[in-house]
C-alpha cells in the first residue's frame, strides 16, 4: 500500500530527526518534510548543542560550520540510499545551510525527477516569480555576477526555492581548484546573505516578511540553492 505523500513526509521528517541525533549527538526541536515537483526540502527548528553555543558567543562560527560540514556529509550519505527507495528517483544534489542566530536550517534535496505532482496554479501560491528571480540576479549582480539560469519553486504555501547555475567568476574558480572551497564558502555566505538582507525587496514581493533565508552552493558544479521561509500569516 503506497503511503498518502503527507504520511510519507511525516514519516520522512522524523527518520531525518533520528539521524541527525545520531550523527550530532542532539536532534532538532522540529524536522518538517515538504515536497513538489523534483524537490524535497527540511525545514529545521532548534538545533545548536551547547557546545555549538559556547562556540558562537565566542565568534567562533566557522568552527560550527567546519565541523556540520563534515558530519552532514555522513547524514547526505546515509539519508540517499533512503529517499532514492522511498521516493524512486534518483538524488542529482543535496544542499544544507544554517542560520545560527535563528537556530533554524535547511536541508534541501533535488531529484533527477518529479517526486510530487506539480501543484495546480491556484495551489502554488499568490506570488508571482518572474519579479522574484530578477530581484535575485539584481543582489547577485550586486556580490558577484548575473547567473547564467536562475529558476523559481513554490514549495509549500511558506517556502520558495530558488537554483542559480554559472554564478562564479573565474577568480572563484581557481580558488576552488587551488583547494580553498571552505573557505570561499564562509566568505559567500556571510558576503551575500548581507545583501540580500540589506539590499533585497523581498517582503514586496512577497506581500509577507520573511523569516529566514538560507543559501548554498554546490562549488563543484557552479550551482546554488536558495531558500526564502515566509513568516506563518495565520
């Protein structure tokens, strides 16, 4: 019996929050699952140890970020097998970022294909993405350059995605092949999510504030996942 893809979500969400208590130790406050279209994203509440803690009133974010890296890569191994069975697609990419502040993150996963219907357009939501993508390629002309495609996903009611391929320069590249991803990592991050909370017209296009925003990259492939969680309007 194929599970209602609510059920699965549910019961996705809770196997991810068991991993990670396995993998780091302590799990999340909350874990929920939403998917449409190729992607399947987490959207994770309440999860910095103490250590973690310690560490970020001390300015030491990097080490936090060096040491998540590390073990998300056992938690993307060990979630894919998974994900692949349950969904019967095969994973083109995981992507993961961290907003410690908020103690709020993200993991985000695209499938090779479709993993949910696409929803109907009276079901995707009252934004319009056109004026979404363009406020990004502004803010990432703004840090680095315009991105050779970017492309817009309503998820769930609350949660937009947004992929950028061919957003770095040469430059950025060669630090990549010199060995220094971690790095340019750290840099972008911090560089960009400045803009595009300083610079970015996001509340306007959503007719919503906006409770987080989440971004990373897949150096290796020259691509990059954003996420934008609205704030629950109820």
């Amino acid at each position: 019996m194929v599970l209602p893809m609510q059920q699965k979500l549910m019961d996705i969400s809770s196997l991810t929050s068991k991993l990670l208590r396995k993998s780091f130790g302590r799990g999340p406050e909350s874990c929920y699952a939403y998917a449409n279209e190729r992607f399947l994203v987490f959207y994770i509440r309440g999860f910095m140890s103490p250590l973690e803690s310690t560490l970020l009133e001390n300015g030491n974010s990097d080490n936090i970020d060096i040491s998540r890296h590390i073990v998300m890569k056992s938690v993307n191994n060990q979630l894919k097998g998974i994900l692949e069975l349950e969904f019967e697609q095969d994973i083109e990419s995981f992507y993961h970022d961290w907003n410690y502040p908020q103690n709020t993150g993200m993991i985000a996963v695209e499938f090779e294909g479709d993993i949910a219907q696409p929803m109907a357009r009276n079901q995707g939501g009252s934004v319009d993405l056109k004026p979404l993508i363009e406020e990004v390629e502004r803010i990432s002309i703004l840090v680095q350059k315009r991105p050779e495609r970017t492309e817009a996903y309503f998820i769930s009611p609350n949660i937009y995605l947004i992929k950028r391929d061919g957003i770095l320069v040469q430059i950025e590249k060669a630090l990549v092949s010199k060995g220094y991803e971690h790095t340019l990592l750290v840099t972008k991050d911090e560089l960009e999510k400045s803009y595009l909370h300083r610079d970015g017209r996001f509340e306007e296009i959503f007719h919503n504030p906006v409770a987080d925003i989440l971004v990373d990259w897949d150096l290796s492939e020259d691509r990059s996942i954003m996420c934008f969680v609205l704030k629950d309007n109820k």
